[in-house]
C-alpha cells in the first residue's frame, strides 16, 4: 500500500518535513517513490505539488493523519473530488 507521509531532514532543532508518496512497509526517511511537497512547522510554510498528489489520491494512496491535515488546509481534497 502507497502511504503520502511526513519524510524528515534537516538540522537537529531546525526540522523541516518533505511530503512523500511511499510504501508503507518502507522506513520514515527511506527511499520514496516521489517526492510531493515540503512542510517546514516551524514558519508554516508549505510548498504541494497539487496535481501529483491528486494523482496519486485517485490512485488510492492513503495520507497519514497529519499530511491530511496539511491537504485540507491547502484545500486538496477538493481538487480530487472535482
């Protein structure tokens, strides 16, 4: 199964998180199948590769709880069901 899930890098102290479409039995900062986005919590920015998540929600990817957040904030959910 294709997870959308947090991917951590950065600095101790200065996380920053990368929004990735992997497998789900694949570890945290394992090899993904591609990168969708970035989410930095400490400045709130977010920067979605909106058409590639759409595409890989249809295709039945399935977005842990906190990329889901993320998703409705950018209000992506609406976008698949349009």
């Amino acid at each position: 199964m294709v997870k959308l899930r947090l991917k951590r890098y950065g600095k101790k102290r200065e996380v920053s998180y990368r929004i990735v479409a992997i497998n789900s039995a694949s570890r945290r900062d394992g090899r993904p199948l591609e990168e969708l986005g970035f989410y930095n919590p400490r400045t709130d920015e977010t920067r979605l590769n909106v058409p590639a998540i759409v595409k890989r929600l249809q295709q039945g990817a399935q977005p842990t709880e906190t990329v889901s957040n993320i998703f409705k904030k950018a209000k992506v959910f609406e976008q698949v069901n349009a």
